[in-house]
C-alpha cells in the first residue's frame, strides 16, 4: 500500500476536491479564508503535493458544502 502523495487514489481525491471546490464557485482564495490557511495550502493539496487526512476532509466538506462519507464511497469505487 503506497503511502505517498502520486497515490492514485490520493490523486482522484484531489482532482475531486477542485471539482467540488469548483462546483461550489469558490476560488482557492475563498476557500483558504473559510479554512483559515494560506492560499498555498489550498494550491498544495489540490496540486497532490500534500497528503488530506480525515479531519481536513471533514473541514473541507463543511467550507464547500459536501459529504466527506460520499466522497470516500467514491473514492472506494473501482
């Protein structure tokens, strides 16, 4: 079990994320300032430079407005 970043589900989540993010018509400024971090953060993760746990999940589902439990049964499918 890869523990990086070029995971390929680590990549699905975070193309699904600028995908919410983007559905919710919020630019990664808009997003960082609902989370309280830098831009660079938001660019970071989105980008698959960082690794999203579960707790940032669930803050990124209540900043965008998505269900992190539907996200991760997404992410389960094959």
């Amino acid at each position: 079990m890869p523990k990086t970043v070029t995971s390929p589900i680590q990549k699905k989540l975070a193309a699904m994320l600028v995908e919410l993010r983007k559905g919710a018509g919020l630019r990664q400024v808009d997003l960082a300032n609902k989370l309280g971090v830098y831009q660079s953060w938001v660019t970071h993760l989105e980008s698959g430079q960082r690794r999203i746990d579960v707790v940032e999940l669930i803050e990124l589902g209540r900043a965008i407005g998505f269900d992190p439990a539907e996200v991760v049964r997404k992410l389960n499918k094959r």
